[in-house]
C-alpha cells in the first residue's frame, strides 16, 4: 500500500464524478465528524460497547475509503470486524493507529480542500 495518506487517482475520480466544489463541503464534514467518530471509538470501548463500537468503525471505513484514505480505511475495518474482542480486552492502545493515521489524513485532506 502506498504511503500516501489519500489516493490521488480515488480522489480525482470522487472529484471528477461530483465536482470539486462538492468534494470540499464533503472533505469539510470529514474533517468535523472524523474527530467525533474516533472519540466515539474511544466511548465505546470504555462502555464496554462492542456493538457501538463496530457501527463507529463500520462508519469510519466507508468515509475514508470514499476520499481514498485506504490505509484509514483498512484500520478501520480491522478494527471493526475484531470489535467484540478489542472492547472485550479493554485495548485502547487498538485504536492508536487509527488515531495516529487519521491525524495524517485530516492533514492531507485539509491540504486538498485548501489547495
């Protein structure tokens, strides 16, 4: 996988297909509602909340992989299809790559919307 944050080519094809005006006001929802689904994550994982817990990944996977934060998107969707386990265990440090990757992304994308 590559080390980019966002996949230029899906990028450019969400663009192409719905407009770069578009695209911002989406990437601006993103960058709003990320940050609260990552906490959501961290909710629910110290409620013991597995299924919650699996909505909120569920969710984080499709956002990313629509703006082609793949490697986002594959944590995501790891952490998703072992969330009974992960909320079982109380492993908050599961979440660290996510956090970490979506730091990066929010910061690709900001980039993208400004630019």
């Amino acid at each position: 996988m590559s080390d980019a944050a966002i996949d230029a080519a899906t990028f450019r094809e969400l663009q192409e297909a719905a407009g770069a005006e578009f695209v911002a006001e989406l990437v601006g929802t993103f960058l709003d509602e990320a940050p609260r689904m990552t906490n959501a994550l961290a909710a629910a994982l110290a409620a013991g909340d597995a299924d919650a817990f699996r909505r909120t990944a569920h969710s984080l996977k499709s956002n990313a992989a629509t703006f082609g934060a793949l490697q986002l998107a594959a944590l995501a969707r790891e952490l998703e299809q072992r969330a009974a386990g992960v909320v079982a265990a109380g492993d908050a440090r599961a979440l660290d790559a996510l956090l970490a990757e979506h730091a990066r992304v929010a910061s690709a994308l900001a980039e993208l919307k400004d630019g």
